[in-house]
C-alpha cells in the first residue's frame, strides 16, 4: 500500500449498515481501522440534560452509530466511495476524507518503510 495520505471517517448509522460497511472495506482493500461506539447530540440532550426532557418526545429515539477511521491512501479512498454509491440511500453511510500532511506510531502495512 502507497503511505497513507488520507483520513477516512465513516458513520454508520444502524448496525445493518455497518456490517455492509465493514464488507466493503475489507473487499476495498483496507485491512486497518479504528471502530468507536458514539452517540448523536439527540440522545445526550435526551439522557443527560434533564432540563430539555420537554424535548424527548420530539427527538429521534435511535441515536446510536458507529464512527469507523482510517488512515489510507487515494486508491482506496476512490474504491470504499464507489462501493458506497452502490449502496441503498438509507444504508449509505455519513462521511468525509480529509487530507494528511504526516503520519507516525504506524504499524504494519500502512507503516511507512523509508522514513528516516
């Protein structure tokens, strides 16, 4: 693998979209990411701030995802974006790539070999 110069961050939005997701990472070539747990602002406004409780019959009652980073390179990138297009809207997940200027602490194949 090219040294990765690219962050993927993904949210899945339900856990059947996640397992389509984790599919098509692995199928895109991407053999290392970083899975967190995460909650929307929803179900903390809801489970935490009392004084809003008012609000929690207008709040969606699902508000759980799971965020998937990747440190990766362009070539992969353009294969996870293709395979989400082909995904059903709803299934699609929330993402973006953002450019990286350096990485370090890498192990294994995304490690860079010509550092000095």
């Amino acid at each position: 693998m090219a040294e990765p110069d690219r962050l993927l961050i993904l949210i899945a939005r339900t856990e059947e979209s996640f397992d389509s997701l984790v599919t098509g990472l692995v199928d895109a070539g991407i053999g290392g990411a970083t899975v967190v747990d995460s909650r929307g602002l929803a179900a903390i406004v809801r489970d935490e701030l009392p004084i809003f409780s008012g609000l929690a019959s207008l709040l969606p009652t699902a508000t759980g995802s799971r965020v998937i980073l990747s440190l990766t390179d362009e070539r992969h990138v353009q294969a996870v974006l293709e395979f989400v297009e082909d995904l059903p809207e709803e299934s699609r997940p929330v993402g973006a790539v953002v450019p990286v200027l350096r990485t370090f602490g890498l192990r294994g194949p995304a490690a860079r070999t010509d550092a000095p």
